[in-house]
C-alpha cells in the first residue's frame, strides 16, 4: 500500500501529447501540509491564511504567523508554496476586528480592501511572510484584486515590508513571486495589464462566478444559475490564460472548477498551468489529465467557445468524457 502510495505520489499529470500540468493543493492550516508531498502535490497552490485569523481569539502577532508560513514552506520540501495574504469579510467573519455589518458584504470592506486600509495589519503579515521565505520558495498573491492601483499598493508595501527586514539584517529568500488571483470580472479583463507587472495569477473560480453571473455563492435558492461552464466564465478564464502567456507569466487556478475531472480537458486545452485543489482531488485530475491529448482538448475549446449556454458545455463536456473512457 505505502509503495502504491508512493508510485502515485511521483507520477505527474502529463498529457499523452506532453503537456504538463503542475498539480497543487489548497490548504487552510500548516497540520494539512505535513503530508501533502506524499500525497502527490508537486506544490501549494493556495494557502488561505485567513483560518489562521480566524481560529484564535486575537490577532496573530509578526511571530506567530512566521512559524505557521515556516510549517507550511518547510513540509514542501522545495516545492512552491502560494501564500494568500488575508481574505476576511464575506461569509469569513472575524469576530476580534468588530467589523461593520454590512448590507452586500461580498461587495464591501473585505480582503485586499480591508489591508490596504489598515495598512500596521497588513505589513505584520507581510513581513512574517518575508521572514518564512528563509525557508523555501515562497510566492505570494493578493486576493480580490479589482484593478491595478490595488495591485500597485499592495506591490509596494511588499517592497516596503522587504526594505526594512533587510535593513534590520533579517534572513529572506531573494526572489518571492508576487501575483494576484483573478477573481472578479474587472481584473480577468484587464490581465493583458496585469500580465505586465505580476509574476503569476491564480484564478479563483468560486468567486469569480459570483461577480460574474450575481449569483451569491452562498445563497441555495439561485444556486441554479451558479456554473463556471457559463460561457462568460470561460471567456474570462481563457482571456486571463492567453494574456499571461502572451506576457511570459503562468497561471493557476485554486477555485473548485480546477478539482473538477469534467473541467479537465477543458483547462488542458486552454493550457493552464497550475491546478490547485483540495487534496483528496489530486489523485483523480492526475489520472484522467495523463490520458488526454492536448491537441483534441483544444479542438474541444474551440467547440465549447461557440455554445450559448452552460447546459450545452456541460452536455459537451459529458459527450467528451464519455468518449474518452
Ligand atoms: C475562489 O474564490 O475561487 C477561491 C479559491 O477563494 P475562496 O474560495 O477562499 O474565496
Ligand atoms: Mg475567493
């Protein structure tokens, strides 16, 4: 069983025609990293930070969260790590921070809105980062990005956070990757520009179908018309893809759409880069990944692109499956 484990955990997604996919989990604490290398993942495609804020009574002061991102960097062993700076608002409360009670919180003061005002919390988790990258090949991303401003603040309090670490003599990694994750409608149009100024993006689904579509991720009773096969989903993503490569910048995706094994000869023939998802899904996308031929998956875009409605993806994507197996 440990052997079988084991062939798994070293087998890669590549295509019969050679297109790598770079297969990555998504975690919430540093205990779900300690054995994600024998579990397959080739890296950490998200680590939602906020479970850090969340599970504790008061902030996380500087040290603290410098030994989690330390855990976490140091259980990949060398592989890349994505740190996700402070994603709260939303459904994700904090109960310390008494924040404002809103009337469209998926809309208001949250995430990179809410670091970017207050600006002490945002270099403690920063310089903590910094500090972690000591330790292995840290990348960071900031989360709901709506324009470039927000990415150029967040960008330069990263140098800040860099420049007084240094002065102070403190051990960092020379080079940390910075990005943003495309998640609302807004930053998905405008990579070409992004591509410019990021090192990567990291495509969040399950966001980005809410602001899309205006359908609340949370809410059961429009849940019907939530789909990340609604063609104007999939204009964006292949918009952010295209835009990335064009610019020599790669791209993940860590919302759910990237653990879906329907979604995978789609995401293949757009050529995504990184897949990151929830543990238990790496195993599956590995497997149907390596039997796919990229040159018929981009064949399926191309029909895919053409259809009007997610029920008409779905069928295809079904009909391609199908064939396949
Ligand atoms: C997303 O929005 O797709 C995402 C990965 O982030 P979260 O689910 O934490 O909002
Ligand atoms: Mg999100």
């Amino acid at each position: 069983e440990q052997r079988k484990l084991q062939a798994f955990a070293d087998k890669e997604a590549i295509t019969r025609d050679g297109f790598r996919a770079e297969i990555a989990a998504n975690i919430g604490t540093p205990e779900e990293a300690a054995d994600l290398v024998a579990q397959g993942a080739e890296a950490v495609g998200l680590y939602r930070t906020e479970f850090l804020f969340m599970s504790r009574s008061e902030m996380p002061d500087e040290q603290t969260q410098y030994e989690a991102y330390k855990a976490v960097t140091e259980a990949m062993q060398g592989r890349p790590v994505v740190i996700r700076t402070l994603d709260i608002g939303g459904d994700k409360e904090l109960p310390y921070m008494d924040l404002p009670e809103e009337m469209n919180p998926f809309l208001g003061y949250r995430a990179i809105r809410l670091c970017l005002d207050r600006k002490e919390l945002f270099m403690t988790q920063l310089r903590a980062i910094l500090r972690a990258s000591a330790h292995g090949k840290i990348n960071v991303m900031f989360p709901m990005i709506s324009g470039l401003r927000e990415w150029r603040e967040a960008k330069a309090l990263f140098e800040e956070a860099r420049a007084s670490l240094a002065a102070e003599g403190v051990a960092m990694a020379e080079r940390v990757g910075l990005g943003i994750m495309v998640e609302i409608p807004s930053a998905a149009l405008q990579a070409d520009r992004f591509a410019r100024e990021v090192d990567f993006f990291s495509i969040g689904t399950n966001d980005l179908v809410q602001y899309t579509v205006a359908v609340d991720r949370m809410n059961e009773r429009v849940a019907g018309l939530y789909d990340y096969f609604h063609p104007a989903v999939l204009r964006l993503i292949k918009n952010v893809i295209d835009a990335s490569e064009v610019g020599g910048k790669w791209t993940g995706m860590c919302g759910s759409m990237a653990g879906d094994p329907l979604a995978a000869p789609l995401l293949v023939g757009l050529g995504l880069h990184e897949w990151s998802m929830a543990p238990s899904r790496m195993r599956r996308i590995k497997e149907v990944v390596t039997k796919l031929d990229r040159s018929s998956c981009q064949a399926l875009v191309e029909r895919v692109l053409d259809m009007d409605t997610a029920e008409e993806v779905r069928r295809e994507l079904e009909l391609f499956q199908a064939e396949a197996s």
